[in-house]
C-alpha cells in the first residue's frame, strides 16, 4: 500500500487502491486515504437473509454457512417466524458437522452470527434497512420480490429461493467488491463509476459579472474576506 501510494524507484504512484483484503490490508488502505482515493474500508464478509415461513430452512442454514466459512464472516437470519428460527438452528447443528472447515465455521457461527425474531416483517425489514448488510438476501417465496423492493440498504440483494450469495460470487455478474460493516447506508458496490470523476466549469462575461457582483461581494464581506470581495470589484471600478 505504501508503494502504491507514494510511488517507488520500480512502482508507479497510484491515484486510487481499491479491492478486498483482511483487516491489515484495509488499515493500510485507510492510513494513505487522502494521499490516494480508495473505495472504502471493507470486510469482514456477512449475509443478511430476511426469510418468512416460506421459506426452505435447509437452504437457508447453507446461505448463513456460506458466509462464516469465511472465518470471520457473518451469516445472520431475521424472520417473523418463531417456527422457521427453530427449524434453521436445527439445520445449523446438522450442516456445520459436514463441512471441510467444520471448526472454524462452528466457532465463526457462535462469534459472528445469529437469528433474530421479530414480531412482524415491517420490524423485519426496518431491522435489515439498519442493519445495512454487504449480501442480503431475500427467501419469502412468492413474496420475495414485493420483500425486496422495501429493502434499501445493502451491497447487493439477491432475490427469491434460488440465489444464494455463491451465485453472485462466482456467475452472476455484477462487482462483488461490496461494503461491509453497515456501510452501505452510504457506499455502493465497487464499479466502474468508482473511476470517473467530474469538474465544474463557470464562464462569466463582464455583463454576467456586473450583475452578480454585489451578491458576491456582499457574502465575501459577510464571512470576513475583503480580498475576495476586491477580486469582484477591481473588475468594474
């Protein structure tokens, strides 16, 4: 990061670092924000699912799996369904047993993760607005999209049963650099947006100048900075 930042007798200073990384690679990248741009302080990974009674708890369990494989990572379920909690820790219990990374998912699941059962899905889906999750994904069957569209403070939404996080990953398309730890109340995902910026451009004549100058120098007065002002006045006598 430094390298990069400030440049080497071998490496090209850059003007922006962005991608990934674990937490000494986003300490490094938030020490050089300002001498370079980057697109934000990212990770660990976690998924939110908002499911109802709909939805399939094995699949479920798998999705939250997915994610604290990670170690860390964060798999985190949010339903209205007292039924569907139970049923998913069952299938935590089961599932995690049959991993290749067994014990570090387990103690990712217990350090990490969880479920959480609200009254009502409109507390649901105010708890997931600001919760603002990097994946979040939607599993209340034929009610999934209309879900979805409440939904505005995540990284990427995957919508509907069929559209675990892993197809985002790997297939789908999209940038799968995401904010993470609630950012994405403020930030989006990594695109090429990232990497276009924009300048104002002014153009006065002297007309345009002379109408506008008293407003002008009225403020530059008002906060105490008469050379600003006398930048006006010295153009019209």
């Amino acid at each position: 990061m430094a390298a990069l930042a400030w440049g080497t007798q071998t490496i090209r200073k850059v003007d922006k670092i962005v991608g990934p990384g674990h937490d000494v690679v986003q300490l490094a990248k938030k020490e050089v924000y300002g001498l370079v741009d980057i697109d934000s302080f990212a990770g660990p990974s976690d998924v939110l699912i908002v499911a109802n009674e709909q939805a399939n708890p094995a699949w479920v369990a798998a999705d939250m799996l997915s994610q604290a494989e990670h170690d860390p990572g964060a798999g985190i379920l949010v339903t209205a369904s007292e039924k569907l909690a139970e049923a998913v820790l069952a299938e935590l219990e089961k599932q995690v047993a049959q991993l290749g990374r067994s014990e570090a998912t387990r103690a990712c699941l217990l350090a990490y993760s969880g479920i959480v059962v609200l009254k009502t899905m409109e507390q649901v889906i105010d708890w997931a607005n600001a919760f603002a999750a990097e994946h979040l994904q939607v599993q209340c069957g034929d009610q999934s999209k209309t879900v979805s569209e409440t939904l505005v403070n995540a990284g990427a939404i995957f919508i509907g049963p069929y559209t675990p996080v892993a197809a985002g990953d790997y297939y789908a398309g999209p940038s799968h650099t995401l904010p993470t730890r609630q950012t994405s109340k403020f930030f989006s995902a990594l695109t090429s947006n990232e990497f276009v910026k924009s300048s104002s451009i002014i153009e006065f004549d002297a007309r345009k100048l002379a109408q506008s100058a008293d407003d002008i120098v009225r403020l530059a007065m008002t906060e105490g900075l008469d050379a600003h002002a006398r930048s006006v006045q010295i153009r019209h006598g």
